[in-house]
C-alpha cells in the first residue's frame, strides 16, 4: 500500500511525497497515519532519478519502514507532482523543494538517499543545510561535468522514440531491448520505463515531459559538482554498480573529496542499481545505516 502526502515546493509547485508500507504505520492516538516509528528513528528522504518517480523507490522504501519513517518525493515534473509548463527546472528549484519537503513532513535531521539527479540534489542539499541532513548515500552519479555533446545525446534519444507506444508490452521490449543505448536484454530497464508510462488516448505516452527533463538537466550538466561533494559533512556512502555511468576512479575520488566519504559497489547492476538488484542494494546500504544509527 502507498501513502500520498501532498507538500508545496518553492514558487508554489505541488509535490506528491509517498510512504510505502503494508499497511501504512498508525500511531496509537490514530491521528498521523505515518508517524508510528520507534522513538528516536531518523526519517529518510529518498530521491528518484531524472525521469523517474517516487515509485521506482518503494521496495527500499518498505525494506527501511521498519526502522525509519522513509518517504519518497516525485521530483517537481515527474510522477504526479505538478508539471508547471513555465516553471523553473533549475538546480536550485529543486534543491529548495527538497528542503521544503523536509520541513513540512518533519523529517529533518534526515539521512538522505538518492539515485542520479536524486543523488546530486541530496548533496547540494546536504552542502547547503548540514544542520537538516545526519546521512548521504549518492546512487550512481558523477561528480564531473559532462559536457555539451551530452546533453546532445540525450536530446536526440529523446526524439528516437517510437511515441506512442501501442501497449506497455512494446514499452518493456523498447527500453528493454530495442532501444540503441540498450547494450544487451535488460527486462529490469523496461519495466522502469513502463513505470512512468500512463494511457493516453493515442497510446502510451511518458508521464513527464521530455523537454522539461532537457531543461532540468541541462543546469548541471555543463559544471562539475566537487566543491558541493567537499561541503558535505555529514557520514556519506557512494554506491555504483559495476556496468553503471559512475566509474570506479570517479567514485573513488568522490570518496576522498568527501570529508566522511566511504564506498559500495553493487556487482551486476547498471545505472538502476537499486532496480537491477534490489537485494545487493539493500546489502551495500545497510552497513552504513547500521552505523548511522550510533554515529
């Protein structure tokens, strides 16, 4: 079962934050359906990827409800947050929707989790309000800049999709298989993109929209994000699976410019490290929370 709490980002922009729990937590008096954790638990904060959704966070979220109050946030422009055509997609908008996320639903000081865009708006969080954040785990995100012919890239994989997609049974096999980035049958990857698919009238169609996705990551693909990373004081785990984007140099060097920096590597896993082995993610974590709870 799933717990929708809706909370108001910077400028105004409506943000759907999900508890999953089976069934969700009740406290004795029954008046917050979402606060009956052990006293003393930190609450969790978990942030999804660029197109991802709240969603894709939810068997790691009910793996830490028992010990955590953990709640996951669609991202402004993602899920079923607002999608404001006008509205800002900088670094900032959504590093000051995290942290208004955090103040409404009471969480703070929180341990924070984070896959790609996810990972990079937790630290930049974590750099800008040490006072909110007792935890940092980055989820397969570079700290380099990646450059104009990147976001190229993107905009051109973004146009070769076979839009509308007739069933999500061509959505699985598309992203899963025929899809050119795709190196080699991956049914993990296509089941994540049928996840943020809905039904339109023509088909299936993202719920986001794409050009709104380029506009977002265009504001941190250009620049290189290691400053951030050494602003953070917090205890912080960097995770990347071994056929990820996050190269072991890389994450390594993250680990050093960090001043509590420490590493994982999830074997078998690609970028959806926590989608491809939701098991060894949930291994590689949990050393690091264990210690969180006596730091």
């Amino acid at each position: 079962m799933a717990r929708r709490i809706d909370v108001t980002g910077t400028g105004g922009v409506r943000l759907a934050a999900w508890e999953f729990g089976d069934p969700p937590k009740t406290d004795p008096a029954g008046s917050d359906p979402a606060r009956d954790v052990p006293d003393g638990s930190p609450g969790v904060l978990l942030l999804h990827g660029l197109m991802g959704r709240a969603s894709h966070w939810a068997s790691t979220a009910r793996w830490l409800s028992g010990r955590y109050r953990a709640v996951a946030l669609d991202q402004r422009g993602h899920g079923r947050s607002d999608k404001p055509p006008q509205g800002s997609f900088t670094r900032d908008a959504y590093v000051d929707d995290a942290e208004a996320a955090l103040d409404q639903l009471g969480l703070a000081p929180v341990v924070l989790i984070g896959h790609a865009m996810g990972a990079l708006t937790a630290w930049q969080l974590a750099a800008k309000r040490p006072d909110l954040v007792r935890g940092l785990i980055i989820c397969d995100m570079r700290a380099s800049a990646l450059g104009a012919a990147s976001q190229h890239e993107w905009a051109q994989w973004f146009a070769s999709w076979p839009l509308p997609f007739a069933t999500l049974a061509d959505v699985r096999k598309w992203f899963g298989e025929d899809d050119p980035w795709v190196e080699r049958p991956n049914p993990a990857r296509g089941e994540f993109y049928a996840e943020v698919m809905a039904e339109s009238p023509d088909g299936w169609r993202p719920v986001f929209d794409p050009e709104q996705m380029l506009r977002s990551r265009e504001t941190w693909v250009y620049d290189a994000h290691w400053e951030e990373l050494a602003q953070v004081r917090c205890p912080a785990l960097v995770v990347r699976g071994l056929d990820g984007e996050l190269g072991r140099a890389e994450a390594q060097e993250m680990v050093r410019v960090l001043p509590r920096g420490q590493y994982a590597e999830v074997a078998d896993a690609g970028h959806l490290v926590h989608y491809d082995q939701p098991e060894a993610w949930r291994a590689a974590i949990e050393p690091f929370l264990d210690a969180l709870g006596t730091d």
